[in-house]
C-alpha cells in the first residue's frame, strides 16, 4: 500500500507536477477499497 502514495508525493516534489482535487478523491477512494478488503475477514459458520 505504499508504493502508489511514494509515487504521488515523487510526481509532486521531485517533478514539480501540480496535485488536482480529482486526484485525491481518486486515490481516498482505492486507498478506502483497500482497507476495506484488507479487514473484512470472513465470518466463520
């Protein structure tokens, strides 16, 4: 889960692109589907 949030913050600081709303509600949302998988555990019958 790290790797996508380095690559954002590389893009921002070392090659000056400028960050756009769209792009955080973009990445709030995989990073909350994943979160989502993640901790759903299967409920044992």
């Amino acid at each position: 889960m790290g790797i996508p949030p380095t690559g954002l913050l590389a893009a921002i600081f070392l090659l000056g692109e400028e960050p756009t709303k769209e792009l955080f509600i973009g990445g709030a949302i995989i990073i909350v589907g994943v979160i989502l998988i993640v901790f759903n555990k299967p409920k044992k019958n």
